[in-house]
C-alpha cells in the first residue's frame, strides 16, 4: 500500500469509519496542527480550541518548553522498564511529590490506569490497616461519574451506554447520589467502607459544581469514620478550576486565589491529563507514607509507568503552570467567562445557565437533553472558528487552554455570542 502524504477531511474522516472501532463520535473536524490557544485542520482552517483535549492540554498545544524536554530526553532514554532504576524516575517523584504535598508517588499512564491503582490501593489499605474482613471492602462512588471506561470502573456507573453488555461487574462499588451529604453520611455508616472516590467536580456530567461546603464535609465525614478520601482530580486538576488542584489542601502554589481558599488535602489524590501537558501519557497516584507503604513489590506495575521519557516531560509541564501563573490566569478568565456568559442569558432564551469553576465551564441549552440542539450549535461554531463538544446531549463544555489571554478569551466570547444570537436548528 503507498503512503498516503496528504489526506483531505473526507479522506481522513472515512479512513477512521473504515479502518478503526467505532467508539467515539467526534466532531467532523480533522486536526493537523495545534500551537498555544490554536489548531488548524488539515484544509488549514484556523480554530480556537475550546475543548484542551478534555484538559489535558491546560499549557496550551505544544508548548515549547515541554516539546524540548520530550525531544532531549527521547535522545538519551526513552523506557528501561521498572525491571531496572532510571535516572529520570527518583528526580520525578521528587519533585511531583513536594509540588503537591505527599510523601510517594505510583506512576501510571492513563487516568483509567490511575483510577483502577487507586482503587487497588484504597482496599488493600483497608484490610491491612482498617482491618476490613478479607473480600469484603466498598468504594463509594458518585452517581454521574466519569472515572473511566475499565470493568471495574463502569461497575460504578449509572451510565447505561457505558454498562450495557459489559457485565458481570466488579462487586464492592457502592453508588450514591453525588452533592448530597445525608446519602454519603448513611453509607459510611457501613463499617466495610474503605473509600470515597469523588470528583471535586463532575466534568462528564456537564460541569455539575457541588455546593460551597460539600467537598469539605465529605472529607470531615470520611476522617471521622476512618474512611479514604480519594479525589480524582484527572480533569479538575493541575490549575484548571482557578487552584492547582480543585481540593487545594496542601500545595505549593503560589497563586493568591489557590493559597487563599484551601478546602482539603485528599488521602489519596489522582492525576493526569495536564500533568503532561497532553504531550504524553502520565499519570499518578499520591498518597503519604501510611498508606503508600501497603504496596509491595509484586503487588502493582506497569511497563511504562514510570518512563524516563514520562517523568520528563511531566516535570517540565508542572513547571509551566507555576512558572506561567496558569492557575491565577484561570482564576481570571474564569470569572470573566462566566460573567459574560451571564449577559448572554439575558438576550437569548437559547441557554438556561452557566456553571463552571476556573476554565472549566458549561453551558446549558434550553432543550431536552435527547435533543441535536448542542451538537448543532456546536457544528456553528465549528464554522465560527471555534471547537467545543456537547457532553450530556443538551450541555455545552467550554474549557479553553488556560494559557489563553484576555483579548483572546473575549475574542471567543464574541464567537460564541454571534453564533448563539443567530442559530436556527
């Protein structure tokens, strides 16, 4: 077969159908080329990314300082596995673990990966520690979740997309309805209880942000009943809500909105998406000494985690966020975001309400939510010039890379605006 050097949308689009498994169903636009704030596609239309590759990609699409690192250490090692020590590995964890205040740190790859670890982590803690009867221990999840499409994982869902046809499930995963502290107080009355997986935000679920005091009471409750509290902060985190992490207990940021609200530090906290920028795949799980410590070798692996390549670029994409204030600049365009979003409301009945933290924020269509009116609106402001996607069939995800400028963010506001004045579905 010849190699094909340029392929139009249509080709690429139907080599896809053809080629590959039919489990996403993208927005009919082909990227060829991301750069900060911008993709172009492969007819070199020009997009403001309104999506960060569900924010993974909070530096903005190949920053230059996080491409560097990836290119230096891909010419020296790239994976030794965890068979032998790497010269990249001890410096990572290191680091990672002082940024965000733990003791160790598991490297993985994916958030799945990361989700799956700390769920093996939580009920091995439980039995060693808690003293849970062998195979009985529970994980507390939210309903509405979206920890990732494992068996285990989607043993927790409520989702029937993403359960039907899958089973048997994983048991031990205990459902309750997510924002409501009467339904976490009654399960943690169960004494086989070793862990409550909670997003500090449901981002899947369309942006849905908890009460004030929910994650802090949640927290309390969990402490008081010797249970983990284990925050899944794949999206939230790594300063797209406006903090270095949504839960914000004990960082090093220095960004005067992350240092001036803190909520809770998590028992166990999970990472990915943006801890590499979106240039690789990494992710971690964090935990202090006293609960780290009931992994043994044998216990948990994998080949890549770990990698040289991973702990490089995972390092140089921290530094960015702290070097470049992205936390304070979320923070920022946030509120501004969601102000004039807010002005939006009142000229057209088309949007019911915004909601969000930092950059990331929804907004909600005025349709039933099996309706094609998101994904229309979202086909306009494709041709508009700006990327997003529906999430829940009548909400509308904006998360921009939180590299983005004012003038900029305004610039997509106008967009938006234009594009939502003049729909017609």
């Amino acid at each position: 077969m010849a190699v094909i050097d340029t392929l139009t949308s249509q080709d690429s689009i139907a080599l896809e159908n053809q080629y590959g498994a039919q489990n996403y169903h993208p927005l009919p636009v082909v990227l060829s080329r991301g750069e900060g704030v911008y993709v172009w596609d492969v007819e070199g239309k020009k997009y403001y990314d309104f999506l960060s590759a569900y924010s993974a990609v909070n530096q903005g699409h190949c920053h230059p300082k996080i491409i560097s690192a990836l290119k230096d250490q891909a010419e020296k090692l790239t994976l030794t596995s965890r068979a032998f020590y790497n010269d990249m590995l001890g410096k990572y964890e290191k680091f990672a673990t002082e940024f965000f205040g733990f003791d160790k740190l598991l490297p993985m790859n994916t958030g799945a990966e990361a989700v799956e670890t700390a769920i093996k982590l939580a009920r091995k803690w439980g039995y060693e520690k808690k003293g849970i009867p062998a195979n009985q221990a529970k994980i507390i999840v939210c309903q509405n979740n979206f920890h990732g499409r494992t068996v285990t994982i989607i043993s927790a869902s409520n989702d029937p997309v993403a359960t039907e046809n899958f089973g048997p499930f994983t048991p031990g995963m205990v459902s309750i309805r997510y924002n409501d502290i009467n339904a976490l107080t009654e399960a943690l009355k169960d004494e086989h209880v070793a862990a409550f997986l909670v997003e500090p935000i449901q981002g899947e679920a369309g942006v849905y942000v908890p009460d004030d005091n929910y994650i802090k009471e949640a927290y309390a409750l969990c402490k008081s009943k010797n249970v983990l509290f284990i925050a899944d902060e794949v999206q939230t985190g790594i300063a797209r809500t406006g903090r270095l992490l949504a839960t914000c207990g004990n960082c090093s940021c220095e960004d005067k909105n992350c240092s001036r609200t803190p909520d809770v530090k998590p028992d166990v906290l999970i990472l990915g998406k943006a801890i590499s920028g979106g240039v690789f795949p990494v992710s971690a799980v964090l935990a202090n000494d006293d609960i780290m410590e009931v992994i043994r070798p044998g216990n948990h692996g994998s080949t890549f985690g770990g990698n040289p390549i991973a702990c490089a670029v995972a390092m140089a994409a921290l530094k960015v966020v702290k070097e470049e204030h992205l936390a304070q600049n979320a923070f920022e365009l946030g509120n501004l975001f969601r102000s004039e979003m807010q002005k939006l409301i009142k000229e057209t009945n088309l949007v019911r309400l915004v909601r969000g933290k930092g950059l990331l924020n929804a907004i909600v269509i005025n349709d039933t939510e099996d309706s094609s009116t998101a994904w229309n609106i979202c086909m306009a402001l494709k041709e508009n010039g700006l990327l997003a996607k529906p999430t829940h069939g009548n909400i509308i995800r904006f998360a921009p890379p939180l590299v983005m400028t004012k003038e900029q963010l305004l610039e997509c506001v106008s967009i938006i605006r234009k594009t939502l004045l003049e729909f017609k579905n």
